[in-house]
C-alpha cells in the first residue's frame, strides 16, 4: 500500500479526531470507575459511550466503516481511556487489538461479515493454542477451556486458540517443525462462560473464563496463530500479531502512570503531615521525587511511540520491519510496565490513607498496576529475548 504526504495528513486528522473522541468518551468512563469495579465489567453507560464514538474499531479498516488509524493514533486512544480507568482501558485494549488482528489476518470473507455490517462485531477472549481442533469439510470442529477473556461481556464473538489435531488426536506438525496453531472466532452464543473473576486488581476487565464445546467453526473464521502474513495491505497490520495484541499492553500501563501522576499531583496541593512546613506538595523531596517519576513516564511514553511508529513507518515504506525494531517492540512492551509499577508505587508512597480508603482512583491504580505487571506476555524473560537482537547494534566490529 503506497502512503503518499496526503495520505499522511488524512491518517494524522483521524487520529486527532479519535483521540478526541476518546477524551469525550474518557469523562463517562471516569464517573462510571466505581460501578465499573464493583459489577466487573464495562457498564452499560461506558460501554455506550465508547460504541458510540467508534472507538472499538479504531483498527478496521475504513472499507468495513472503523476508523483506520495508524498504530500510535490507535494506542494513543487505548491510553486515554486507560487515563479514565484501568479496566476500562484493558478491555478496551483487548477488544480493539484483537478486532484489529482478527481483520488484518483473517480470509476477507469472514473479516467482512464480522465488520462490514452495521452491526460491527466487537472481539475477545483467549487466542493462544489452549484448545484443540480437528479437520473436518469446511473448517473445523473445536473444543477447549480458556481463561482471561478480558472485554467478553460486550463482545459479540469470542476467540478461541487451538492445536490441530489429525485422526489419531497427536498434533499435526509442518514442515518448519512446529505444530499447526490456529486462532477462530465464534459466535458469543457458541461459548459457554463459567465466570471465575475474582481478582485484586483490573476488577473490571470481565476477564471472565469460558469453554468451547464440540463447535464447528468455518475456514473463514479462522487463520493461522504464528502468521506473519497480514491480508490486508495497510501497514499497520505488518506489526503482526505480537506486534499489536501484545504492544497494546503498553499504552495501558501509560495511562495507569498518567493517571497516577494527577492523582497525586492533585491530593498533595492540600495533603498536610507532620513534620513538613506547608502542605507535603510545596516540599523539595516531594518535588525531587515527583520529576523523576514524571520524567520515567515521559520516557517511557516517547520510546512507545517512537518504536511502534518507526516500525509502521518501515511498513508504509515498502520495507521489511526489521529483527530489531520488533524486538524494540517487545522490549518497550515490558519496559513500560515497569516503569509504570514504579510510577504508581511512587504516588501510593507520597499519598499515605489516599490509597487505603475506597473508592480511590489512585487505589486503582495500585491495584490494576499490580497486575498489569503480572501478565505472562510481558514476563521479564521477554527483555532477555529482545537483546538479542538490540545488543548487536552497539557492539564494535
């Protein structure tokens, strides 16, 4: 796909325009962060609000009537409404990144009745290979137990991850030597949900836990789970599947760190303890702590954007994003928690009973923080991976 400087601008309109919408969308979700946490899911409220600003299609394409944002214009949206609520901007997250991998890899003719209508579907749950699936006339019929399927309750179809298996039930291995994986997509009233969402932290993400039972699932729905080849031509979809269903993860973390940020910012401008002249915003060791913190989350948010927008940028121009600009992209992915974890911890610190009492935005943050950190695609272990391909690029020849 040729992206020309009008092209450009017109990506650039649209990504203000949603980020707007966001905003506009943010000031519900914000009322809505108590009822959101104790009902754990979307409310109805919110959930209208971010439907009615188009916000959940902000990776489909404009062909099928979504938004048709670039990478950083659509993480932007992901971390405003993460700014406004923790869980609402993970499921969110979930959603729309999986509804952007879903049509940027599936057979068009699927991809256009889930998105083409009027009634746009919304996607979600678990699209590791934790079921399994056998070969029959036309797709397959599949089974399996999942878990984490953040957003579910507002979804529309539901993913589903699983192994081929061939007539004997062993896997059905390629010639690469890994075993057929695939991801499909069913019907929300093909899934059978059995709860199991009682957590400490992003409450209200609906993570909910579902079983596929003996379904037939069409070829159309489904496509292969280690695909590096999008069938879509807008360059965004070249990031691939780590690239945005495991990059979304880090505009999370950037509105958790935002958000805490004000949090505190607000709470000390009056927040008095003994031992400080004035309240505890006016004294230097808050105010050294404060710009350092902020500083982390300044960094933090310019090298998500930078690496995520060099690597589509790479895409637009026809070339292969390289073996360091992904690994930049798992790289930042994990970093980012990290220092949102810090950032959070910092405002917990510095604002003593103002995390303890509920309901408390920036208790919230604590919480949600905690577990964001927690996810097993942003594991540590990703950043020994990453260096690999990183450390290369400074060694003398």
């Amino acid at each position: 796909m040729t992206i020309t400087a009008e092209t450009l601008v017109d990506i650039s309109a649209r990504g203000a325009e949603y980020l707007e919408r966001a905003r506009s969308a943010a000031r519900v979700i914000e009322a809505e962060a108590d009822q959101i946490e104790a009902t754990t899911t979307i409310t109805r409220t919110a959930y209208d609000a971010i439907a009615d600003a188009g916000l959940f299609w902000i990776l489909v394409p404009q062909e099928y009537g979504g938004a048709g944002l670039d990478i950083v214009s659509a993480f932007k949206v992901v971390q405003e409404l993460s700014r406004a609520d923790g869980s609402t901007g993970w499921a969110f997250m979930a959603n729309s990144c999986s509804t952007g991998v879903a049509v940027g890899f599936m057979r068009p003719d699927g991809a256009e009745e889930m998105f083409g209508g009027v009634d746009k579907g919304i996607t979600a749950g678990m699209v590791v290979p934790a079921g399994t699936g056998v070969r029959v006339d036309g797709g397959f019929r599949v089974n399996g137990r999942f878990q984490f399927a953040s957003g579910s309750a507002h979804a529309s179809w539901i993913g589903a991850g699983f192994v081929v298996l061939d007539v004997n039930g062993e896997p059905i291995i390629l010639p690469d030597g890994n075993p057929d994986c695939r991801i499909t997509w069913l019907p929300r009233d093909e899934v059978e949900f059995t709860g199991n969402w009682d957590v400490m932290g992003m409450v209200g993400t609906g993570s909910y836990d579902y079983q596929v039972n003996d379904r037939f699932v069409p070829d159309k729905f489904t496509f292969e789970t280690f695909s590096t080849t999008p069938v879509r031509p807008e360059p965004v979809y070249q990031l691939g599947l780590l690239g945005i269903g495991v990059g979304g993860h880090a505009p999370v973390a950037l509105g958790l760190a935002q958000r805490a940020l004000e949090e505190i910012a607000t709470l000390v401008s009056t927040k008095v303890r003994p031992g400080y002249d004035g309240v505890v915003g006016d004294s230097d060791l808050f105010r050294h702590d404060f710009a350092r913190h902020e500083a982390q989350f300044r960094a933090a948010q310019a090298y998500v954007y930078e690496a995520f927008g060099e690597a589509e940028a790479a895409a637009a121009a026809g070339d292969e994003i390289s073996a360091e600009q992904r690994a930049r992209l798992r790289q930042v992915a994990t970093w980012a928690q990290e220092v949102a974890g810090d950032v959070v911890m910092f405002a917990h610190r510095w604002a003593g009973s103002g995390t303890v009492r509920n309901p408390s935005a920036l208790g919230r943050c604590v919480r949600d923080a905690a577990v964001a950190t927690q996810h097993a695609l942003v594991d540590r272990k990703t950043l020994v991976d990453a260096a690999v391909d990183i450390l290369p690029g400074y060694q003398k020849s």
